[in-house]
C-alpha cells in the first residue's frame, strides 16, 4: 500500500486507501497487457467519492511508482495538498505537496 504522511489526516488516508482498493481488484483480474483499458476507482481525497477512472494497465502501473502520485478524476484535484501533473481526457495526475519539516 502507498502511503504518504500529511498534516490533514482524513486527507492522507483517502488517498492510499482508494489506491490500495485499486491495487487489490487489479490483482483480482484475469492477465492483461499495458495497453488494455481498465476502469479504476478514482483515487481523490473525497472520501465519498466512487467516480471510475478510465486508463491503461500499463499508465496505472507506471504512477504506482511514485507514492506521492494519484489518480483522480478531472477537476477532483484539491489545490490545498496537491498539483495537477498531468491531464488526460479521462483523468488527471495529481501529486502531493511534500509535508512540512
């Protein structure tokens, strides 16, 4: 499971949570390659938030590299903790701000 300290504590368990619900259906899946589409449960800091994001096996995969990357669907962005790093059709990159020392 990703997880990433932040002061907002609702805030820094959303986020992993919906990532780790992603994880563990992923690997519920028959075989697929990188480039099949599949839909993932939006990993924004709303915690009543069930929106599906749309994207490859393979973009999925690669933003599961960096535990300050998400998935969210357009515009679930939240300014206060994060930046839009990327923006696609279907959903949106967003990346944690580092906490405070």
């Amino acid at each position: 499971m990703r997880t990433l300290p932040l002061c907002d504590g609702r805030f820094a368990q959303n986020q992993p949570a919906h990532a780790q619900v992603n994880a563990v259906v992923d690997g519920l899946r028959p075989p697929y390659t990188a480039d099949d589409e599949l839909r993932f449960l939006c990993e924004c800091s709303r915690g009543e938030c069930a929106e599906r994001v749309v994207m490859t096996a393979g973009d999925y995969a690669a933003l599961g590299r960096d535990i300050r990357r998400f998935a969210v669907a357009p515009g679930h962005d939240d300014p206060i903790f994060e930046i839009v790093v990327e923006q696609h059709d279907r959903y949106w990159v967003v990346e944690k701000f580092e906490p405070p020392a």
